[in-house]
C-alpha cells in the first residue's frame, strides 16, 4: 500500500509556493489518514497544497522512500510474511489467503490517482473554504463501532488450527488425506478436480464436490470396500481427512472503505470480509448488512448485537460467490453531554431515547437524568424538544436529531452544615433524624466546653437566594427557654468559642534561646515557662540582663503617646528569676529579648600551611596575635620556606559582604559605554592580604607583623627559581630565574612580543599576591609571573548588527556587497 501512495501520489504534486510547510513524515501520514477517511483524490490534493507541499519536498520523500524499498525488496525473506497483523495470512489447509494484505494495495491504488493542478491557485475563494471546514466537520465525526473493522488487532480472521466445520462442504480445490491401515495400508493425498472428483487408482473417480466430510468418508469407505476385502469385514480401517482448503470469491458491495471482490478462506465469516474491506465508511449501515447467496438473502447482521451483546447471529461462514451488501445508514442521532460514551450512533426504525442512551453507556454520575433534550431539523428550520423520563421509552427519534444531557445543579437538596465549637462538625442531611436546631447538635454529639451559646450565628438562604444572618441564643434553646428553630435546606449554623471572642495574644522570644519564636499566650505565664518552651538558654546567654518589652494599652485614652513601649530588665538565676523579675508575669504580646554575655567568646582559628613544622589550625589566644606569634607558635619555618611569597587569605566579614554587594549594585546602575561589565566580576568572598613574612619574623610587633582574624589562611610556599611569562609573547614558558635579568630579558626569552601585545600595560604577579605594574627598573623574584596584556579591540559590527543590516537591504545584490564590505 505504501509503495503505491508514495510513488504515484508524491509523483504527481507539482510546484507550489506556500509560506506553510509540512515535514515528509506529514505528508506520508496525512494521505494516509485522509485515504482511510474517504476523500477523494481531488480533495487530497487541494489540501496538500494548501499546506505547503513543494516539489523540492516531493522529490527529496521519493527518493528517500525508493532507496528504502530497495533495501527491504533485497533482504525480504519467508519469515517477513508473519510479521504483521495484517501481512500475508496461511489458512488451515496451507493454502495462502492474500485477502489482508490486498486491502493496503487497493488503498495505494486509490490514493495513486491524486493529483494536483499546476494552475491552482493559492488564494482559493470563499467557497473552497467552506467546502473544506464542511470537509473537516466530516472527518471529526465519530460514529460509534466504524472502528471495529480498521483496528489492528482485530481481524476477525479464521483461525488456523480449527476443526474442520461438520456442516462444511467439499468443492473442488480441495485437498482430501485418506488413511488405509490395518491388513491392508495406503496413504492418498489427492485435491477434488474441476469436475468434482478425485482419481483413485484401480477404483476409478470418486465424486466428492458438495459432501460433507463425514458424508465423503463413508463414500470413499464405500468404495474402497470393492478393492480391499478388510475394509468390509472391519479387518482394515479407512478414514478420510481435509487437507488443504480452497479459496472462495467473496463480493463485498456498497458503504464500505474498499468494495470490491475478495479471495478468501472457506472458513472466513462477514466479519473478516468486511475487515479485508476496509471496514464500513461513513455513511455506511452497521445495523442492516444483507448476506446475499444464489440471490437470495440468507443472513442480516447487526453489528450493535456483536457490540453490546457478544452475539455474532448473523456474522455466518462464506461460501462461493456470496455478496455482503452495505446499504447508507437511515438514522444516525448524536449523543452529546453528560453520559459515559457521547457520540454518533446508528438507530433502527422505532428506536428510541432509552436505546440511544443505552447504547451511549447510560447516565454520567452528575447527569440531570429527569429530563433530556432532542434538537431536531424538520424540514424548514430546527426545532427542540424536551423529553420528560417517563417518555424515553416511547419517543422515538429521527435521523439527524442531537440529543443533549445536562448536567445536575451544583447545590444539595437537604444538606445544613455545623460549624465552630462542636463535638462533630460538618456537614448533615437534613431530614429523617434533623428538622431542628436542637436535632442538629444533639446529632453532632453536643457542644465543646469553651462554646459560647449566649450568641449564635444562623446563615441561611432568602428566597431570592442571598445570605441572610440570624442571632439566636443556643443556650435558652437546648434548656428549654426558648422555642426550637426549625432548620431549611443549605442553613449554616456557627457556635463560637469563648477564646474566639477575646484576643489571647501570644508571646515571643528572641536572642540566645534553643528555639526563638512566637508562642501562645497562657494566663500566669512567666520569663521562665517561656524560656523552657523555648528549648532553654543557649550557652552565650546573658542572665544578668533579661529584656521584657510591653505594649502600651489605655482603651481610655483620648490622644496619642509619646511612650512606644514599657521595658522591664530582669536577671535570672540557677533558672528563676531574682529580683525585681521574681514573681513577674507576662502578659499578652510580650517580647523577651535574651542577650549574649560580654563574657562568652567562642574560640577562634587560623590556618597555617606550607613549608611550617606543624602546620594545621590554631585557635587565636588574644585578639592582636600577629604573623609572627602563629609561626613561632607552630615550630618555625623549614629551610626550604620561601618567605617573601608567603601569601594570606582572608575572609571578608558579614558587614564587608554587604557593603561589597551593594557597591557591585549601584556600578550596574550606572555602568556606562565604556565601563567593565560588572555582571562578569566573579563575586568572591575571599581576599589577598599582601604581606612580607621575611620581614614580619624580622621585625616581631612592627608593621609588617600584621594582626591576624578569625578564619586567615597562611600559607608559606617552598623556594622555587623560576619565572613564568604569559599572555601575548610568542611562545609562553616558565624560565629560570637569574639573578639582575630585568622583565625585558624575560619577554625575549619566551620569543618577545606578538603583534596584539599591550606593551604599555605589561604587569608583574609575586608569589604573595602583590601585583606591581612592570617598568625596566621593576625588581623580579624567583617564582614571579609576567602577564603581557591584549590591546584593547577596535568596536566592530557584532554577527547580530551585520544581521539587522542585511534585512534592510532591498536586493540579493546589494546584500551579498554588504555582508562582504561589513566583514572586512
């Protein structure tokens, strides 16, 4: 099938050119699709180029496609025949039955007479276009059960190990096995000739053609009974079996995919002749398939009993020259809204809104089941009809009807609802157990103990539906003081707590507690209750000095304070307060602030690393131990210690960050043309400190034996006699370094400058950190780094700039000349 559509399909689209375009594998599957649906070839084609198909595109899918077939004609094999569904199928007697895969050859054939015009123009017309929406209207259609003769797996094809029928009869092409054993043996294989017999040997024609096997064996017993005497005294045994089958000739006419005529296995059914047909299109009937044989009608299959019932009454065994006729359907109604399977389907005359539901599955769960709706056209305008329940199983429906069902209202018909200080809450069916207000909570097993009941809130609908609310003491009513209020649908009753009703607060501590936080206020609270609920005191935790901040309250008052809040200090000791805090209590929306002790330091370290006896971390002993004291501290230097590229690491404080981010922040604010973009400065929180650990250990205390901070990283590197040259020289490399060289005789030995070199800009990197700026004076040390800089770019046009130019160029001419002036 796929050879024919792509070879003359593909072949015969021309030129088009559309803005639209399709992939190749769109194109394949949309003839595909479109071949199934119906169309024809005149409509395949218009839509094709109305899509956007170019005869580049038409060329390129054929010849990937002929190189394909190639391949798969040279390594086809006898195993390749079982590999699909629908490939070549072998019956029951071996002989092949070609009918399956002849249906994708008849389909390429069809689609092989697609054309489309050269002249066509693009800009179709009003009418084209309502043709095509009608078009596609069509093919969204589903009408329920056309699917069943096009699923893959659903064949209806004979199966091949089945015992032969007892009412199946002989014919010629048939292959009959006799078995002689006993005193006397032979064996026969012979297929029934034209004529209807089969040539024994000694024995003449048997006629066979028209028998059953059960009829052809006591024939042939019959027979053979006059060539071997044991076969009449029972001294032999005979038997006579069904070899290969015969194919038979099968018309399948009318409303199907593919009519035509069909060569099938003796065995095959309706259902496996309309499968090879395509299956039923869309007008077609699936509930009045005429079986015609000898021109009589012998069986009229409903597909719907097959579907809903598993009954295959009518789905009766071929025989030679049998018609299978598909009439149009004559009542197709549509199914829309709230049940399980909404489709089209197909009615029988006299079928009614109860079938059609039936068959669409029944009601959805949230279907208004009390009425449906039929919209009908009755030959001058539409029309709706309403139908009650109790005529769904005597309204009969037309073709063309849509019967709609709606959906049930989004609200309950005796639902009341208890809310707020109740044993139960929720939701309750009016009715039955509840009519009253007093029902309602005795249902809900009673009130909380904090329930007010002085003053409870009745919500309920008005007759125009909006809210209205109504007080009722619950407390007069559950005593008896009062008359009991009896409830109406969607009624919504709250009972409050006595502690909704007034403002507890709550409390909060902050500082150096286990937990800081906010916490519920409890009459009688203390400093104390509040610090154990708050995990206890940190270690660092001052408790000579508590802070209890109060709000400022006077419901009294008639002008505003100065006063924000009341401070309270207090000390704690051995866990209770002393003092002026003994005794004191909290009260709602206090604040505890728990400081940290002036006396609490945590220990604080510094890293030593490199050529140190001991190296590792060592905890500061007083807040100005210098470079000097650390190194001594671990041992000294060993004699291999470079001391001049000692370097120092430091961490920049939480303030540092800060005040780092925020100056990267204001520079992208104001970062101009010719400003370094500040969104590539990588953000480190670590920095060199330039020192001179020679003269640090020389002179203990001066200005070089700098004080050392938390978190300082020393390392001291081995001495090393080398200088490293890089950048924009001619072969960077790392040099021994001599002794009165200067940087000019280092660039020389790494081959000297490159024509992109920033002579003016050369600077030098020492092993500490320091970074000098190279002049011929500069002094060198052993493990230095020269960097030779790249001079400056000239701004030239980006790819993006030379881009916008050549979209504004008016021909191919000028824009080949641009492009080539722009990247000069």
């Amino acid at each position: 099938m796929r050879q024919k559509i792509l070879f003359v399909a593909l072949a015969l689209l021309t030129a088009v050119m559309v803005s639209a375009r399709m992939t190749d594998m769109e194109v394949m599957n949309y003839i595909q699709r479109q071949t199934e649906a119906g169309k024809s070839e005149q409509q395949i084609g218009r839509e094709l180029v109305a899509r956007g198909v170019t005869p580049e595109q038409v060329e390129r899918i054929k010849a990937q496609y002929d190189s394909q077939s190639k391949g798969k004609t040279a390594t086809s094999s006898a195993t390749d025949k079982i590999s699909s569904t629908r490939s070549t199928r072998t019956s029951q007697s071996g002989r092949i039955d070609n009918s399956v895969n002849t249906r994708s050859e008849r389909e390429a054939s069809r689609v092989g007479n697609i054309s489309v015009d050269d002249s066509y123009d693009n800009n179709a017309d009003a009418a084209y276009g309502q043709q095509e929406y009608t078009e596609n209207r069509e093919e969204e259609r589903e009408i329920f059960g056309h699917n069943v003769f096009s699923e893959t797996n659903l064949t209806f094809a004979p199966g091949e190990n089945l015992a032969t029928p007892q009412n199946y009869r002989l014919g010629p092409g048939d292959e009959v096995i006799i078995d002689l054993w006993g005193e006397n043996e032979e064996h026969i294989r012979q297929t029934i000739s034209p004529e209807g017999n089969i040539m024994v040997a000694q024995l003449g024609p048997i006629y066979l053609s028209g028998k059953t096997v059960q009829e052809a064996d006591k024939v042939v017993r019959e027979k053979f009974s006059h060539k071997y005497g044991g076969v009449a005294d029972s001294r032999s045994d005979i038997s006579l079996s069904l070899g290969q089958t015969r194919s038979i000739q099968v018309d399948v006419m009318g409303e199907v995919a593919t009519p035509g005529t069909y060569q099938m296995s003796p065995f095959a059914t309706v259902f496996h002749a309309l499968y090879n047909a395509g299956g039923i299109n869309d007008i077609g009937t699936l509930r009045n398939i005429e079986v015609l044989r000898g021109g009589k009608k012998v069986a009229t299959v409903d597909i719907y009993d097959y579907l809903f019932r598993g009954r295959q009454n009518g789905n009766i065994r071929l025989q030679e020259g049998d018609v299978i006729i598909v009439s149009p359907y004559k009542q197709l109604v549509r199914v829309d809204g709230n049940v399980k399977r909404p489709m089209y389907y197909e009615l029988k005359e006299g079928e009614t809104v109860g079938n059609v539901i039936n068959y669409a599955g029944g009601f959805a769960g949230d279907a208004y089941s009390e009425m449906v709706r039929v919209a009908r056209r009755n030959g001058r305008e539409n029309e709706l009809v309403n139908v009650e329940k109790q005529q769904y199983k005597t309204f009969r429906l037309h073709d063309g009807d849509v019967l709609t069902v709606g959906t049930i209202m989004d609200r309950y018909s005796n639902r009341v609802e208890l809310r707020g200080a109740v044993q139960r809450p929720g939701m309750y069916a009016l009715g039955t157990e509840i009519f009253t207000v007093r029902d309602l909570i005795n249902k809900a097993d009673g009130l909380l103990e904090d329930a007010y009941t002085g003053r409870v809130m009745l919500y309920r609908e008005a007759k125009d539906l909006s809210l209205e609310v109504e007080a009722i003491d619950l407390g007069a009513i559950l005593q008896g003081r009062a008359a009991d209020i009896e409830l109406r649908r969607n009624d919504m009753l709250v009972v409050s707590s006595v502690h909704e009703l007034n403002d507890r607060g709550e409390l909060t501590i902050e500082g150096e507690v286990a937990r800081p936080g906010t916490y519920p206020y409890a009459a009688g609270a203390t400093v104390e209750d509040l610090i154990v609920q708050a995990g206890g005191l940190l270690q660092g935790a001052s408790t000579s000095r508590v802070e209890v901040s109060r709000r400022i309250t006077d419901p009294a008052a008639t002008e505003a304070s100065d006063r924000l809040s009341e401070i309270y200090t207090l000390a704690i000791d051995k866990g209770l307060m002393v003092g002026e805090g003994s005794g004191f209590k909290l009260e709602p929306y206090d604040v505890v602030t728990i400081r940290r002790s002036p006396g609490y330091q945590p220990q604080e370290f510094v890293t030593v690393g490199g050529e140190i006896a001991f190296a590792g971390p060592y905890a500061l002993t007083s807040r100005t131990e210098r470079l000097s004291d650390v190194v001594k501290r671990a041992g000294g230097t060993t004699d291999h210690a470079y001391l001049k590229g000692a370097s120092l690491i430091r961490r920049m404080t939480e303030e540092e960050i800060k005040t780092r981010r925020e100056s990267m922040e204001m520079a992208q604010l104001t970062e101009g043309n010719d400003s370094i973009s500040v969104k590539r400065i990588a953000f480190n929180e670590y920095y060199n400190v330039g020192i001179n650990l020679e003269k640090a250990l020389a002179n203990p205390g001066s200005e070089y034996d700098i004080v050392l901070k938390r978190g300082d990283r020393l390392y001291i590197p081995e001495l090393t006699f080398t200088v490293s040259i890089a950048g924009e020289v001619m072969k960077p490399n790392t040099v021994t370094y001599q002794e009165g060289k200067r940087v000019k005789d280092y660039i020389d030995f790494a081959g000297g400058y490159t024509d992109g070199a920033n002579k003016k800009k050369v600077y030098i990197v020492y092993m500490n950190g320091n970074i000098t700026k190279a002049k011929g004076s500069t002094p060198l040390e052993p493990g230095c780094q020269i960097i030779v800089p790249t001079k400056t770019a000239k701004k030239g046009s980006s790819f993006g700039e030379i881009m916008g130019y050549i979209t504004s160029f008016a021909s191919l001419g000028v824009m080949a000349a641009s492009i080539a002036s722009l990247l000069k």
